[in-house]
C-alpha cells in the first residue's frame, strides 16, 4: 500500500524535530520521531546527544501507555545495537507499537536493515522510503563518516561575479578581511558553520585575512566549533586572533619538519599542534621540493576526533587541492555584483573555475540573499549550491517498501 497523507504529515513534522537539533546531536544523526493513533499524536521526540535518550525513547516517555497500537515515524531506521543506549527498536517493540515508518535506513552496512527486522520479527509492520531524500540529507555528514571514517567536506566561497576570489594584495588592506557579499549573504554563511563541527583554512587566508573564524549565528550548538589551520611550516603569528582567542578550539596541522620552537609556542598558547605526513613528489605528480600536506590523512584525523562536517573556506591554492584530489564533496558559491578583472586572485589555482565546477554538481539550490546599504541602496548576492558526491553513495542500494 502506498504512504497516505497522514503519513506523510506525520514524517514532516518528526524531519522538523530532527532538524531542530542542528548543532545538538553531533556527532550522532539528527533524528525525530511521531507517535500517533491516526491523525492523533500520542507522542513526539528528537535526539540530543547530551540528553542520551533517542529520539524514539523521548517520544515513548512522551506517549506513555498510549503508544500501545500506535504507528511511530522516524527519520532514521530504529537502532538495533547497543552503545550509550539500548537498541530503538526493541524499545518499540516493548512499548506494543503496531507500525513503524522509517523515512530512510541506517546508512551503515553492518546495521541496517537489523532494525526493520527486529521489528518485523516482533509482529509489528515495518516499512521505509517515506520523504528518504529529504531525511537523508539532514545526514549527510553522519553518512559520510560512518561509510568512510571521512568528515563530509563543504567548500565554501565568496566570489566576484566573474569568479574571482579577491583583489591582489597590492589593492586591499592589508591584515584585514575583504567583504565581496553582504551582510544578508555573510549571515547565511554564519548559518552553515553553525551547521558544521569544523572550519578548515590555509595560512595563506590567515596571513592575508587574519580571520577569527568563529560561528556568529547566535544559535545554540552543544560543543565548540573547531578551527583548523594547515600550516606546513607553522608560520601561524602567534599575535594572530586565531591564536588569541585559542581554547582548546583550535588545530594547527604541520608538517613533521616544522620548526620544534614553532610547535611548542603554539601550544604554549592553546593551540592543538599535530604534525601530520606530506605528500612525496610520486604523490604530487611533480619533483618539486615544495612540501604538501597529505589532505587525506588531514581528513581522517578529523573523523578520529568524531568531526562529522568541515566547512572549508580557504584560498586558491587549498580550494585548488582539495578538488583535485576529490575531496570535496558539497560546493557553496556566493556571487557578488561586483566585477574583479582577470588579474585578480582567482577561485582555485590549477583547478577548475567555479563556473566549470557548477557544471558538476547535483542537486543544484539557487537563491539570492539581499542586503540593505548605509546609503539606502541594495546589494544582490546571489548562492548556487550543490553535491559532487553522494555521501550515501557508497552504501547499498534502498528500496522503499512503498511509494512514496
């Protein structure tokens, strides 16, 4: 049979539970959970990790005996295993739920599907595929590391109109930021770092910008924002506000040659100093002596520290590598009105342009963000977002158990 639109209500309302826990379950999946007899809702719950209970569990307290023959909604198939809680779907089972709709199974492997079965061995129906898409994106970065050990990587940059990063040095000020977009624009990019457990940039963009790099959106976010530096030689000021402001927030990724005086300041100060392997010239692909840190390994030594989602923002160079290895695996692009010329600092030195990038993403969002000027005027900034690669690709094809 296929989904009803009382079901369909119900998945909406527990994917609004789930997404109301941005910042808050990391690095567990956003998930919420309808209990309902009907068009009646009996109980309702999200997770937050620092709450322990699952978001099934929360809305099972909530319903209390009245979740006997009712139908739970849930945006990620119930658990099956034991870790901080008992497994979800025994806790359904004992509570006497008649049916459970799942928007979307458990991304890894080695789990889903258990927990869909569990239930149905149990008597209950069990179905999934209900808005999959849409509880699946919510996921993407718990996907992503849970397939790959990887964190899901967003390449953020603001550009000129004609896809340029910046002017050259000679024409900005120094040490200081440069703002192509405005403010309607820069409070949307607050939006996705509060949305991420990690902000990544090169020292280059330090020594250009001296940015503090901070989530400014004012919304609630249950651990700190870490920001991370590749710094190969650790050249990082130490009178920089990146380091100022460092507590216990901030990664400074060297090479294994860098300066041992540079490393012990930086940690003298609060920075997390790790050296990390380089590339060999094999690696590269040229007998350069430069020294290139491995973004790889970089990567999944965020996924050991459970950093789910980084935000990369960062200048041609690391914008440059990080596509070229395919690593990047979602793509925001802010537009300003404003035309830099071709001598300007461009997007990714030695990659694609954006406009070429464009052409490779998915699911492509476009919206326009609108800014009021001091002197009454407006400035237009318009956004193109996208995926390069599913995060949920790389595990088993899903069949929904009924229409959607």
């Amino acid at each position: 049979m296929p989904f009803s639109a009382t079901d369909t209500a119900h998945m909406q309302r527990a994917l609004e539970l789930a997404k109301a826990t941005l910042g808050l379950a990391s690095p567990n999946p956003q998930v919420g959970c309808v209990l309902a007899h009907d068009n009646v809702v009996v109980g309702e719950g999200a997770h937050r990790f620092d709450l322990r209970d699952h978001a099934e569990v929360v809305a099972l307290k909530q319903a209390g005996e009245q979740a006997g023959g009712a139908t739970a909604y849930v945006t990620l198939e119930p658990c099956s295993h034991y870790g901080r809680t008992g497994p979800c779907a025994n806790a359904l089972l004992d509570a006497g739920v008649a049916r459970v709709v799942a928007a979307t199974l458990d991304p890894n492997p080695l789990v889903a599907t258990r927990g869909m079965a569990i239930l149905e061995n149990g008597g209950v129906v069990a179905e999934h595929g209900l808005l999959q898409a849409e509880a699946r994106a919510m996921n993407d970065a718990f996907a992503r590391h849970i397939l790959t050990g990887l964190p899901l990587v967003t390449l953020k940059s603001a550009l000129s109109v004609d896809g340029k990063l910046a002017p050259l040095p000679i024409q900005r000020t120094a040490n200081a930021p440069f703002w192509l977009t405005g403010t309607a624009a820069r409070e949307e990019v607050h939006r996705f770092r509060h949305a991420s457990d990690a902000i990544l940039t090169g020292i280059g963009t330090v020594l250009a910008d001296d940015p503090l790099i901070t989530d400014r959106s004012n919304l609630q976010r249950r651990r700190r924002l870490m920001r991370v530096v590749l710094d190969t030689r650790c050249r990082l000021p130490l009178t920089s506000r990146l380091v100022e402001s460092a507590n216990e927030d901030l990664i400074v990724f060297c090479s294994r040659s860098a300066p041992n005086d540079r490393q012990r300041a930086l940690r003298q100060r609060g920075a997390i100093v790790e050296p990390m392997p380089t590339l060999t010239p094999a690696q590269r692909g040229t007998q350069s002596s430069k020294l290139e840190l491995d973004l790889r390994a970089i990567l999944k030594r965020l996924g050991e520290l459970d950093l789910l989602s980084v935000l990369l923002e960062s200048g041609p160079g690391l914008n440059a590598a990080f596509l070229n290895a395919g690593l990047v695996d979602k793509v925001v692009l802010f537009f300003s009105e404003t035309e830099l010329g071709d001598q300007a600092i461009p997007f990714a030195t030695g990659g694609p342009s954006p406009f070429a990038l464009i052409e490779q993403l998915s699911n492509i969002d476009r919206c326009d963000f609108v800014s009021e000027l001091t002197n009454g005027a407006r400035q237009l900034d318009a956004c193109v977002r996208g995926t390069l690669h599913d995060p949920w690709a790389e595990t088993f094809t899903l069949t929904p158990t009924s229409a959607a």
